[in-house]
C-alpha cells in the first residue's frame, strides 16, 4: 500500500450535465467517497499543436490511491473529451475522521 493511501483526484468537464454524470456515478458505484463540481474556471492549453481556450467545469474527487485505475478508467468511459483530464494528487495530512470516512465510503 501507498504510503499516502487516499488522494484527490482532479478532471475537468466541458458542461454541468457531464460533470454531474461523472460525480454521481463515481460515488453512486463507491469510487469516490465525494465528488466536489466548481463551475466557472477558464482553461487555456495546447491541443493540435494550437493553443486553445475553454470555459470548463472543474471536478475535484476524493478517493483512494487503491481505487485511482478503476476512477481512470469511469472518468474514460464517461467523458466526452478523447483525452480527459486525469490527475491525482497524494492527501498528504488530514482529520483522521475524514480519511477513516473517505476508506469506509470506498470499496
């Protein structure tokens, strides 16, 4: 096991509707033990060799390292985009309540 066993993992959605889908099925299917949706960011980034702009929406998840791959592979299935956004972080501290919450949300 991971020396930092739950991470927060972050994607970005191009609307509410497959932003909401992503959360939902996430912690509908013990993926996730919370979804947070921040609507109103701005991203600019290359893509096709051209830098380009979108208004997107920002999914940040709470999960375990354990579970990362099965998250990958729904936010894959799940996602409009031919390359979603899919990066995680390490929770390095927190409440022990919070993470023992976070592992017993997750399966």
């Amino acid at each position: 096991m991971s020396t930092f066993p739950h991470i927060v993992v972050f994607s970005t959605a191009s609307g509410g509707d497959e932003a909401e889908r992503i959360a939902r099925t996430l912690v509908e299917e013990k993926l996730a033990a919370c979804v947070n949706v921040l609507p109103g960011i701005r991203s600019i980034y290359r893509w096709e060799d051209r830098v380009q702009q979108d208004d997107e929406l920002l999914i940040v998840i709470k999960t375990t390292e354990s579970r990362f791959p099965a998250v990958c592979d729904r936010i894959r299935d799940l996602h409009g985009y031919e390359v979603p956004e899919i990066v995680a972080l390490p929770i390095i501290r927190g409440s022990e309540e919070y993470m023992d919450w976070i592992s017993a949300s997750v399966r």
